[in-house]
C-alpha cells in the first residue's frame, strides 16, 4: 500500500513504509471500500487497460492535473525508484501522484476523466478548455 487518503480534497497522504494490503484492508469499516481511502501500488502489466506500447497512459493523462507551485516539494515516497510513473515524467508525475485515486471524488469530473483507461489527450483538452459547470446542491 502506498497511502492513505485524506482531507477534503481526497490527496493520498504516504506512508514511510509500504504495509501489505492484506494488513489494512480487515481493518475498514464495514461498507468502506478500500479503494476509496486507500491508494495501492502494484508492478505494471503488458495486459494493464493502462499501458500505451512501453509507457503508462495514466502518467500521461496525470499530467492534465493542476501542478503545484514551482516552490512545492516532491512528496516523500518509499516507490519512487521503482515507479514507471517517475521514470517516464520525472517530477512531475510525483507532484500529480497524490491527486490519483483509483476511486476519484464524486464531484471531481477531471480526476475520473485522468483515471478513465479510454480518455484521450483530446478529451482533456476539450474539459479543461470547456469543464462542466458544478451540480447543483442535493434538495
């Protein structure tokens, strides 16, 4: 496991460690599913909905989250010198990284967009120049 979701923007808050997920996910409330507080690591696949030829089409389309300020630091990482995601974009993936979530918030559009395996750079493009107006409030 690599972190624990947090706060009210839903940012994976890292471990210094990695924990076994078998270690945690018992602990869960009943009816909370591990992928909406947990973040997961695992090796990458040939067969991952992910893998565009030798690279990680997540990391690309991760690249369409805000960055933060050029003065942010990298967040901590015990994955960081195994990560496909560092190898392929450098920092700016480990800047993004906190904001992935393999369940992303009900109301963030663009995260479920990043998430989406058939989301072209097209698709980004056309929500960041045109995103959806906000839903109204629940009655």
């Amino acid at each position: 496991m690599l972190g624990v979701r947090s706060g009210p923007d839903g940012q994976v808050a890292y471990l210094a460690t990695p924990v076994a997920a078998a270690e945690v996910v018992p602990t869960l409330p009943e009816g909370v599913p591990p992928t909406r507080v947990l973040r997961f690591a695992s090796h990458c696949v040939s067969g991952c909905a992910n893998r565009v030829g030798p690279d990680c089409g997540l990391a690309d389309r991760m690249l369409a989250l805000p960055a933060p300020p050029d003065t942010a630091p990298v967040p901590r990482c015990h994955l960081r010198a195994h990560c496909k995601w560092w190898h392929q974009t450098g920092t700016a993936a480990c800047h993004r990284c906190p904001a992935v979530a393999t369940t992303p918030l009900a109301d963030d559009t663009l995260a479920a967009l990043v998430a989406d395996p058939t989301t072209t750079r097209e698709h980004l493009a056309a929500h960041l120049s045109h995103p959806a107006p906000p839903s109204p409030p629940a009655s």
